[in-house]
C-alpha cells in the first residue's frame, strides 16, 4: 500500500512540475518589447534622462541596493521619486519580464 501511494505522490509531483512554470520565469525577450514600449523613453540604453546617476547599469543597480529582480519588480509596479507606477498599466507578469530583461542588459553591459 506504501508503495502505491508513493508511486501516486510521485507521479502527482512529475505532472505538476512538468505542466506548471516556475514562479520567477520570466520571459525576458517578451521584457524587452515591453520595456522598448513603456520604458526607454527615460531609459534608453539603461540610461536615465531624470537622474543620470541611477541608471539601470549594473554597478548603479549595486549601488543603490536594486540589483535583483524583487527590488526592480518593486520599482516598476509602485513607482518611486520621479518614475511613475506601471501596477495600473502593466500585469505582473510583464513586469516580471521587465525585471529579467533589465537584468540581463545590466550583465551584458546593455549592449545590444
């Protein structure tokens, strides 16, 4: 009878992770057409045209503590200082997608 209920358990466990995506998996390629959109005006090439000391580079992201994905998600979805809120425009999974993409650039210098 064990048995049987761990073969149950593990095969309920193999189709849930097979048919479900992870919680942070985020599309970054979908990010960029999204940041394209809503985002480089002020933020062309991870710049920053209100402040030009908190760019999206990634030695500024450090700097002020938004290197990561939840801070950056934050950022977008409540706004802060001069940058508007995106939680009334934007889903939550477009931000997310927002977050890997600015990410990404970041590591990769934002070099296209």
């Amino acid at each position: 009878m064990k048995k049987i209920v761990s073969i149950l358990l593990l095969g309920i466990a193999t189709f849930t992770f097979a048919f479900s995506s992870p919680a942070l998996a985020a599309d970054a390629a979908n990010g960029a057409e999204i940041f394209k959109a809503n985002c480089a005006q002020c933020h062309l090439g991870g710049g920053n045209l209100v402040n030009r000391a908190k760019t999206l580079k990634k030695e500024a992201l450090v700097k002020y503590d938004m290197y990561s994905a939840e801070k950056i998600i934050a950022q977008v979805t409540k706004g802060q200082g001069a940058m508007p809120a995106f939680g009334n425009k934007l889903k939550p999974d477009q931000i997310e997608n927002v977050a890997a993409y600015v990410l990404q650039q970041a590591d990769n210098g934002w070099e296209k």
